[in-house]
C-alpha cells in the first residue's frame, strides 16, 4: 500500500494495526500518521500481548491480519477485541475466502486487501468511524453467502461418515494409516473377527465393495 496524502481525520482518531511482518505494519502506521490518523502497531509475540496492547490503546478500529505466522490464525482475536467494542476491518493478503467470511462471521465489519491503494483503506478507516460500513455490506453478503453453502456441501459430503460409531470411525482412521485387519485387532487387544465385523460396518454405512474403496473416500471427502 502505497502512502496517502494529508486528511482532517484528526489525531483523536486512532486505529491499531495487528500484521506479524513488522516492516509493513511500519510503513501502514506511517502512511496513517501522515494522514492524520494516531496509528500503533501490535505483532506479538503472543496473542495476549496483542489483546494487552490493544486494551492499553482503546482504538477506534483494527486493521487486523488474519495470519499472524507464529503468532497464531488472528480469526481468535476478533471475539475478545468485539467484546471491547473495538471495530475490525480485516486487511489480508489471503485468497480463502472461507477464511475471511468466518473473520466476517465472528465480527469483524469488512475486508480490505493489502495490494489495495492506501487512499482506499484510509477511505475505510475514515466510513467505520464514522459509522458508516455499508461500503462493506454488498462484499460481505456474497462471502457470508458462500461461506454457508461451504458448509452445506461439506456437511452432505461427510453424513456417511457421521453414521459410523466411535469404534468404526477409529477403524477406518487404522485403515487410512495402511493398517491391516490383523493389526488392528492385535493393536485394540480384540479379535480378528470383531474388526472384519467393524469393517463390514464401515463398508456398508459408506455405501462402498472394498477397504481401498472406504479410504479412497474418506480422502476425497476430506473425512481424514
């Protein structure tokens, strides 16, 4: 992101940028700084140093990363930063988008890309605090949107899988692994003929002939 020029933002605006790459956490604080903003940045190295700085500097908005590399999925951030009323405007590099609809579901306001032009983000920053996120709505409908037919598919993908009991589950987890029958039974201190019966279990409630026929599908469906 390129730097802005100077707007009557005010230095009572201030906004806190959450990014683990400290050099272009830098140069955003600076491009706002020299738009008027009072911006800080927060990296780490924990999640509760984050949440700590953030409390410590009450801002108006974050700008928060949603990968924080070592530091952690900066999705966990958003609940206990929303519990303080902070706003959240999400500013990510990331093309998963289910990814940033679950950022959006757990509450933060909108998205911005880091290849967008400063003037853009600053536009934002400026519409959040003064309550204005309807720029965000119609992008975040369609993320939302999509987000819940995710898991729809998903949820329909796996429902044979959910049929298997504990016992099954962990069986075809052993047939994944490459396990025989035998070695199963030997490893859960069982029968051989207790797991071929587990087995025909699995088989049937997956709607499948064989063993390699249940694991090729417990990988396609992303069961594993």
């Amino acid at each position: 992101m390129g730097r802005g020029k100077g707007t009557s933002a005010g230095p009572s605006v201030r906004v806190l940028v959450i990014e683990d790459h400290a050099l272009l956490g830098q140069v955003l604080v600076a491009s706002m700084e020299q738009a008027g903003i009072t911006a800080r940045l927060a990296s780490g190295p924990t999640i509760d140093a984050i949440l700590d700085a953030a409390i410590e500097f009450e801002p108006h908005l974050v700008l928060l990363d949603l990968d924080l590399g070592e530091v952690g999925d900066g999705r966990q951030l958003i609940a206990p930063l929303r519990d303080r009323d902070f706003e959240i405007v999400l500013v990510t590099g990331s093309r998963d988008t289910v990814q940033i609809a679950e950022g959006l579901e757990a509450g933060a306001c909108g998205v911005m890309r880091k290849e967008e032009p400063f003037e853009r983000l600053r536009d934002a920053i400026l519409a959040v605090i003064a309550g204005q996120n309807g720029r965000f709505d119609a992008e975040r409908q369609d993320l939302l949107a999509e987000l819940y037919h995710h898991r729809a598919e998903r949820a329909h993908r796996l429902a044979p899988f959910d049929r298997l009991t504990a016992r099954e589950q962990e069986v075809l987890t052993a047939l994944s692994a490459g396990m025989s029958a035998a070695a199963i039974a030997e490893d859960s201190f069982v029968s051989l003929s207790t797991v071929r019966s587990q087995i025909r279990a699995v088989l049937t409630k997956l709607g499948v002939a064989s063993q390699l026929a249940a694991v090729a599908l417990a990988k396609e469906s992303q069961w594993l």
